[in-house]
C-alpha cells in the first residue's frame, strides 16, 4: 500500500477513536442511564472535552478533503514523493491538532490546522500539475 493510503487509514482509524475521551467524560460526569435516555443533552461537558469533541468535528470534516485528495493522486497515479510526505505530514498534523485543541493550547490549534491544510493544498498541487 502507498504511503498516501497508509496515512489515509491511519488518520481514519484516529478519527474514528477521537470521540471516545469525551463520551466517557460526559457518561462519567453524567450518568449512563441519563446520557443514554437523553436527559442530558443539554448539560455542558468539561471544558477540554468540549474542546475535545469539536477538535473531532473537525478532524471528520478534513478528512472528506484529505481522503478524496489522496484517492485522486492514487487513481490518476499522480502520487509521488512530494504527495507522501505530505500525507505524513497530514497525519502528524492532525494528531497534533487534535491534541492541543483539547489542552487549549494557544495558537497551537491554528498552527496545526494550517499545516494540514498547506499539506493537502500541496496534494492538489502535484494533481493539477501533473493534468496540465
């Protein structure tokens, strides 16, 4: 497997796990039975889990744009060194963000958002040159 589609999965396994910190906060500090009746959809979570769940929001919005990059220089054959690194880097950016919007790092949210994001501009990059 590619390294593009190596880090596609990788990040989709984390995106999938990136809600269990705060649903387990939230039955915690909750309850289950009332978290699962809906007695308590309108009670806050803590703070950093608050943080927690919309660094996950995130993380599944950018995912539909990294993972349908990635397919599209995989399927056009378009993946090259610089469409791999980017993945990588993709990756490792995400994880980051994930973890210092939850800390309420400041700044650090948006620096590592930027990162993924020139990371998947740098993808379609290497798409649209290659078409031309």
């Amino acid at each position: 497997m590619s390294t593009e589609l190596t880090m596609l999965n990788w990040t989709a396994a984390a995106t999938v796990l990136m809600w269990v910190p705060y649903i387990v906060t939230w039955l915690a500090t909750h309850g289950i039975i009332p978290s699962l009746t809906y007695q308590t959809d309108h009670l806050p979570l803590a703070p950093w889990a608050e943080r927690a769940k919309l660094a996950h929001y995130n993380a599944v919005e950018n995912l539909v744009v990294f993972g349908a990059l990635v397919i599209v220089a995989h399927l056009t054959g378009v993946a090259n060194d610089a469409t791999a690194a980017a993945a990588v880097t993709y990756f490792w950016a995400r994880m980051a963000h994930y973890f210092v919007y939850s800390a309420g790092i400041p700044f650090g949210r948006t620096l590592t958002f930027a990162v993924g994001w020139a990371a998947c501009l740098c993808i379609f990059y290497q798409i649209v040159s290659a078409a031309g």
